[in-house]
C-alpha cells in the first residue's frame, strides 16, 4: 500500500511562517518612509494643482514646504537638503527632491531608500 504525502510538512509550515514574517517586518519599515515621500511629492504637486496657493518666490515656496513638513510630521527628512529650488525659464522653478533613508533592518542589515524626482512648478505668480 503507497502512501502519498496529504499537505506541506512541519518544516514546510514553518519555512512559510518565517518568510511572510520577514515580509511583514520589511514592510513595516518601508510603509512610514514611502508615505512621507509621497506627502512631501504631493506638497510640491500641489502648488501646480490648487490655484489658492499663492507662491510669489522661492522663499515662499521653501517656508510653504516647511510649514507642510509641520503639518504632516514628517520629521526624518531634512527639507534644506531634500529639495533643491532653481529658478527656470520667466517666472517658474524647477523643484528636485533628492534624498536617501536609510533604516536598520536585522541586526547589521540596513535598507537604504532612494529618491531623485524632479518637478516643474507652475509659473510664479
């Protein structure tokens, strides 16, 4: 009489168990620093989408970023050397977000997170 086996074994089980543990440990570390990228990405979108944004310098512009990385708590980017403003062309800038995060992940395993994006603002009015 032959026997076959009916399922994964304990090993099996468990080897699964660990890797969707891992999974959920990369990804709690990951989650909070993508979201404050695409908070601070959805600042800088947002002076071409809403018009009742008044930006009439640069400097408007950085303490607008500023007071958006207040509000949003996003306090493990440093905006002065995130964001590099430069005016272009008469009346825009051009808006570049450049920055790294790097988080531990196990012991003296690291993730390091890269972001280089560049945004044309509207023009300043």
């Amino acid at each position: 009489m032959r026997h076959s086996q009916k399922g994964m074994s304990f090993f099996g089980w468990l080897a699964v168990i660990a890797l969707i543990i891992f999974g959920l440990v990369i990804s709690m570390k990951l989650i909070p620093i993508y979201l404050d990228h695409f908070a601070l990405r959805d600042m800088v979108t947002k002076v071409n989408e809403d018009p009742t944004i008044k930006i009439n310098s640069i400097r408007e512009f950085n303490s607008y970023i500023d007071k958006g990385m207040q509000i949003n708590s996003i306090r493990d980017i440093n905006a002065r050397e995130a964001i590099k403003v430069t005016a272009s062309g008469a009346n825009a800038f051009t808006v570049q977000i450049a920055y790294e995060v790097r988080t531990p992940a196990l012991q003296n395993v690291d993730l390091l997170v890269h972001f280089d994006e560049t945004h044309i603002v509207r023009p300043i009015k």
